[in-house]
C-alpha cells in the first residue's frame, strides 16, 4: 500500500508544482478562489465586496462574492496578481479555479420502498423537504415534475426561480421549487471553457435549463412523480419515480454540456442553495482522475462542511473509476459517498457464433432486429493499430469491415459513437468488448445498429475465433427487459473503490445504491445517448454511474429527514449505514461485478441502502461540528488550515486527537507494517438511542481472520434519561502474520442487537508504511 503525505507536505508540494508550471510574469489572466478571513474586514467598508473590489481585485474581475459556506471571492487575474494579494495577511488561502466532472423505475422497489405499502405510501411523506440538485439543469415540462395535488411551498423556502434562454418563472412551480445558474467560474480565464453560447458547437442554454440530460435524469431520480407508460423505446416499460416523489426540487445549474463544472461555480451554489433553505444538496461531480485534493483545497469539501455544519445533508457520487483500488473521490467524513450496485433488471442480448457458442451480452438497440441472419465477424484490430481496435473515426477500412460485425475494443471514445464509426464504413452490426480494466462490468447503450456489450473474458474468445477461423460468422439476439435477475445487488464494476487516499482511518465509500441501468426523465434537447449526431427524442433514458447512485441516496435522505426532522446529516448517515445490507437477492454475500467474486468494505462499505430498515434503525451514530475540528486537527491541520473549511477560527486540543476516533460507523484499524509482534488499537465510539427509550443491547463481534477484537462494555443499557452510551472497540492484530489478502486487508464487523434492531458497523484492518 502506498505511503501517504502529511497534510503540510502535500500542501507545500502544491504550491511548489503550481509555481513551477505557471510562469509568475505570465500575461494570461486565470480564475483563482481566495479564503479570506472575514473578520479583517477593516470598518470603513460597509459590506466584504467592498472591501473585496478595494483591496484586491477590481471589481470587474470579481466574479463571485461567497459569504456562507465559505468567505472570499473568484476573480479572473494574472499570476503576478495572484502572487501579490496571496502575501495578504487576511488572505488564508489561494486555488486555482479547477474543471470536475459529472459521475455519469425498479430502483426505489429495489431500495426497499415496496409498492405503495407502509410509511412511504403516505399521502404528504417528504413534501416538507426540499433536495437542491447541483448538475447541468432541468426539463421542468417533463411528467416527472408535475406539482399536481402538491401542497403549498414550505414557507421557510427563500430560493428564487432565474429566468434566462427557455425558461421563465413559469417553468417554476409547487415540485420545483427555485432554480438558477452558474456560468460565471465557466466563461471567465484562460482555465475557463469558455463562452456558453455554441461551445463545442453544441446546443447550451444559458439559463437552468437542461440541454445535456444529466441533470434532468438525476433530480427526477432522486424525487420524480410518478410517471405511468414510462420507457426507453420500450425498454424497462412500467411506472417511472423517484425515491421521493412528494420532495421538492431546488436546481442549482453547476455544469454544461461537454464542457465540465467549475469550483468557483460550485462553492457560488453552495452558498445560494444554503442561504435558499435546501435540505439536502445531491452532487454527482468529481474531480474525474481519481485524485483527492486535502480538504482545504477542494471547494466540493468546503462547501459541503458549511452546509452540513448548518444542518443539511450532502451526498455526492463515489466517482467511477472503479474497479481499481483507491479510486474513490468525494472523501470528506461529512460527506455521505456513494457507490454503484446493479438492480434486478437487466437487457440481455445474446451472441451466436458460427461454431456455436453462445455468448451473454447487454443492450438497448430498439431498431430492426437481425432476425438470427448469419454475417461475417471481423475483429479489426488484430492489425495492432490502436485507433483501429477501438474504432476511432475514420480508422475502420470499408473494404474491410462492409456487411460485416464488428468487434470494437471499448476505452477512449464514447460506446454508441463506437457503432456510428462501423455503421458509415458499412458494417451492420458491431459487439463491444470490455478491456481487462471492465473485466465483466456491462451496462446497456441505445445503440444506433444492432450491437451490444460484452465482459473482457468473452470479448477476448470472440477475438480469438474471429481470427482464427476460415470463416467466422456472428449474429445478435436483442431479448428487451428481464426482470428477476440473480444476483442482485453486485457492485459495479465501474463503482470506485477504497480505500480511502486521504486518510484510510475513515472508511469510504460509505455505502452503494441502485446505479447500473437507471431508468428517470430526460431532456429533449438530446437523444438517448447525449451525443449530437443521435436525433432521437425520449421521455425517459437509462443511464448508468455512480451519478445515478447518489440521487437515490439523496431521495432517502429526504424521506428519513421528514420522518426525523430533528436528526442531524451524521444520524441520516448512521441510519442507512448500519442498516445496510451486505448480501444480495440470493441470501449470499454480495459479489463485485469486474471478477464475480466476493465483495468488501472496499467495495461497497457499510453495504447496500435498504431505506425500510435506515427508517428504525434503534441506535445512531453522531457527528458534532467540533468533533470534525478535532478530526482535522487530528490529521495534523493547523488552526488557519482549518478555518478555510470551517469559516471561523478554531483551536485544536492541547492532547493531540485520534482520526480513527472520530463518531464515524464504521471502524478501520491502520497498523504499522514495520511493527513487529501483536499491537492493539482502541476505538472510542458513542451511538445515540433513537428507538424505544428503555433499551439493551449486546455486542455481536465477527472479527477480521487473524485479529482478535473486544468490546468493552459488551452491553448497553438505555432509558429516557440515559440516550447515548460510549463503548470501546480494541482490535489486536500480529503485524508479522497478518494475511490481508489482495486488496491489503481483511473484514469483519461489530453489530448491536436488542433483538429487533441490529446495528452493524464494518471493521476494516490494514497496514501501512509509517512516512
């Protein structure tokens, strides 16, 4: 496992790199985020843009003013600017404005909201909270969004409906709520993407309406209305909803189409959508290259801090550059991130070769079927040109692949476009194959020829037959929807993973949703695919993503936050972790899709959501604002490092904290590699009684193989007076014998039970190199 950077160290080598890579007297202007300390603010100026537009910048290079979530100001300037306002004694800290990335009707049923029955089936359930949705907008016409039979706006709603290019104040209503945009952060600098208007030559709107579909997707997914004879092209044909169908929608357009979303635009929509009054802020950004920034460079973790020290839950997109090993984004302990798992729906295709094989693929192609003919397989990219294999534009030969099935290598350039590129050098169908990095990991595109998907393994024996036989022939079966699949959950292979490459005490992801093959609203301005060439229009699209994951998450969070409207983000958190499920629809444990075999904490942390039991989950685990000061302060943040998170000045404790101490539900014991004999770790933990006042519950323990664990007490004793009780969890490993396997640790968990309730927390053991 790989050493980690002290927070300093990796703080002084950023700004080493950035001053060796930008020129100091350059004259290209830049967008740059500044943390200001607002309390220098001398009294002569009567508000911070003021004093902002006096000391700083001028004011035309100001593009946004934050006074919420965080203080300071973006401005577009040049390095020598840059270098001049960081030497301000009020100036905290200085970053550079950085592009992220969007984490591209069975699923809620599949979350554990069954049919109309029990708590979610009530008439007014979740129509008093309001999920602020950052993405790439909305189609407010979509059925999705209808406010019929919605009662009034909650009162306390201060949001506003930006008007703009195809929206009016009309496209606001009683479902949604408020909407408005960023572009600012996006337009402005040479790191910038430039104007809205034509980038790329694609069609954008300068308003919160949706011309990519993301955003449509995700907000109807996380509190779409019930939509009846909903389908794509037929595909998962039923009734289409949300999680939470009676929430309010809050839109906060973040990102445009193929272009990104950009930090300064992102930290302006968490200090609007605080100031709004949202509930929960659902965000499927990430920084899309598998590295973390420290908390106190990243604008997605200090927005997220002042939001959820004000009360609101955040959940965002785990990222999906699984299924390698420390992948996952969006680290921050108050944070909830998510994972992908797959439903139990899929879109089966079906392979037959000329020597008879058979083999299992996915797809959503809805045109003319093949009808069992017979046509020659190709499999172009045993030339060993690299643009061939993964058919690039204009690389596929006519001569070569005319009438033929195609074999396209997947990686580089989108799927579907994978097809048009055989489909105009003649080729009538074509079969997607994974690399070694997919492994078995399927996920369905709506095609524009008949072609589907396939894992590596088979990939690699239809290569193999279509270049060893005199003459190979192939046909594809299209079979719709199935319903029914075994096993479900699995976690996608797509999903990242752990562990966490920060600071591996904290477990993350915390848990997985529904992300593989999600059926929700769509945006007319594209087709099903989102690229420009495809000129269909859909209601509905199926997309797959981590992206699709975090809205499903977001939805629970707003059904458990009506229910329990005094529970903090960290019990909203603890109540869906610990109730989490780790096996799938076979009663076994659950499976990682890139190998078939069995699945970690690495993989999907706590486990799957499971919204019926996170609803009474008997004990929670909370979080105070000052218990994440201590936990910065224990990863060695001084008091200025924090206070660009926090807002205010804090001051650690003179005994230095614990990370692993930190209220979190989960454990994770890090022990030194260079140890030698047995260690022991403790952990502090204390959970909160939110079931039946007069309560007792015992430990059950499954210890980690090789590790011994003890808690201490091993029975919690609850009554009105008595809600919160602490307990010590002591793990004990041999450093020298410890067999942790593949992916360098081994599992387990510590669970409470009074009988009815069980309160499972997974325990993780690993070990690292000390620095």
């Amino acid at each position: 496992m790989a050493a980690y950077l002290s927070p300093l160290v990796f703080f002084f080598f950023v700004l080493i790199v950035h001053r060796f890579t930008v020129s100091a007297d350059s004259p290209l202007k830049k967008t740059f985020i500044f943390r200001v300390d607002r309390f220098s603010k001398p009294s002569v100026f009567p508000t911070h843009y003021h004093w902002y537009s006096s000391e700083f910048a001028e004011s035309h290079k100001i593009l946004h003013v934050y006074d919420t979530v965080f203080h300071g100001f973006s401005a577009t300037l040049t390095q020598q600017q840059v270098d001049s306002i960081g030497k301000h004694p009020s100036v905290l800290a200085v970053f550079e404005d950085r592009r992220r990335q969007l984490h591209t009707t069975r699923s809620p049923q599949f979350l554990g909201l069954r049919n109309q029955r029990g708590l979610w089936s009530d008439s007014d359930y979740g129509s008093d909270v309001i999920i602020g949705v950052f993405d790439t907008g909305i189609s407010p016409e979509r059925r999705s969004f209808s406010d019929v039979n919605l009662g009034p706006i909650p009162r306390r709603w201060k949001g506003v409906c930006e008007t703009g290019t195809k929206f009016t104040a009309r496209n606001c209503n009683r479902k949604i709520v408020g909407a408005r945009f960023f572009s600012k952060g996006h337009e402005a600098g040479s790191n910038a993407a430039g104007p809205i208007i034509g980038i790329n030559d694609t069609i954008e709107f300068r308003s919160p309406r949706d011309a990519d579909g993301h955003g449509t997707h995700t907000a109807s997914t996380a509190a779409g209305r019930h939509a009846f004879q909903a389908s794509l092209e037929g595909f998962a044909s039923g009734i289409a909803k949300g999680v939470a169908p009676k929430a309010r929608l809050a839109v906060y357009k973040v990102c445009w189409k193929n272009s990104g979303c950009f930090d300064s635009d992102i930290l302006a929509a968490f200090d609007a959508a605080v100031n709004d009054g949202v509930d929960v802020i659902s965000i499927s950004i990430g920084g899309g290259d598998g590295v973390s920034s420290p908390y106190y460079l990243d604008p997605i973790a200090i927005g997220a801090y002042g939001a959820a020290s004000r009360g609101i839950f955040v959940s965002s997109s785990a990222g999906n550059d699984g299924p390698n090993g420390m992948s996952v984004t969006n680290l921050a302990p108050w944070v909830t991130t998510v994972g992908a798992g797959t439903i139990d729906r899929n879109f089966p295709a079906v392979v037959t070769l000329g020597n008879g094989r058979r083999i299992s693929g996915v797809s959503l192609y809805a045109g003319a079927p093949l009808n069992g003919t017979m046509f020659p397989l190709v499999y172009p990219g045993k030339s060993g040109v690299l643009s061939v294999s993964l058919c690039m534009d204009n690389s596929l030969d006519p001569k070569v692949v005319a009438g033929k099935i195609v074999i396209c290598d997947r990686g580089s350039s989108p799927r579907v476009a994978k097809g048009l590129v055989v489909k105009k050098a003649g080729g009538v169908g074509m079969i997607l194959a994974n690399g070694i990095s997919n492994g078995e990991g399927l996920v369905g595109d709506a095609h524009l020829l008949p072609a589907c998907a396939v894992g590596s393994d088979e990939g690699d024996s239809m290569k193999a037959y279509a270049s060893s036989s005199a003459n190979p022939t192939a046909t594809i079966a299209f079979q719709g929807t199935i319903i029914g699949i075994k096993p479900a959950p699995v976690v996608a292979s797509f999903s990242a993973r752990g562990p966490n490459g920060l600071n591996p005490e904290i477990l993350k992801p915390d848990l997985i949703a529904p992300g593989v093959n999600i059926l929700a609203a769509w945006t007319d301005a594209v087709g099903p695919t989102g690229l420009d060439f495809d000129t269909r229009k859909t209601e509905f699209n199926i997309l797959s993503g981590t992206s699709m994951a975090c809205p499903h998450v977001s939805g629970a969070a707003a059904l458990l936050k009506s229910a329990h409207p005094d529970w903090s983000p960290a019990a909203l958190r603890s109540a869906m972790m610990t109730t989490a499920s780790t096996t799938d629809n076979r009663r076994q444990p659950m499976t990682e899709e890139s190998t078939g075999k069995a699945s970690t904490p690495y993989d999907f942390g706590a486990g799957h959501v499971n919204l019926g039991l996170a609803m009474d989950p008997g004990l929670v685990y909370d979080i105070t604002n000052t218990d994440y000061i201590n936990f910065l302060c224990s990863i060695g943040y001084g008091p200025k490092m924090i206070q660009v998170i926090t807002r205010t000045p804090v001051t650690c404790p003179a005994k230095k904290p614990l990370p692993e101490n930190l209220n979190y539900p989960s454990i994770v014991a890090v022990f030194s590699s260079l140890s030698k004999g047995w260690s022991t770790k403790s952990f502090i933990r204390t959970v909160t009684n939110v079931g039946p006042a007069n309560s007792v519950y015992r430990a059950k323990i499954q210890a980690p193989k090789g590790v011994t664990v003890k808690v201490k007490p091993s029975k919690l004793v609850f009554s009105a007076a008595m809600k919160k009780q602490s307990f010590v969890v002591a793990v004990s490993a041999d450093n020298q014998n410890l067999a942790l396997g593949d992916v360098g640790a081994v599992f387990g968990c510590v669970s409470w039970s009074d009988g009815k309730h069980v309160v499972r927390s997974p325990l993780v053991v690993t070990q690292l190199e000390p620095l």
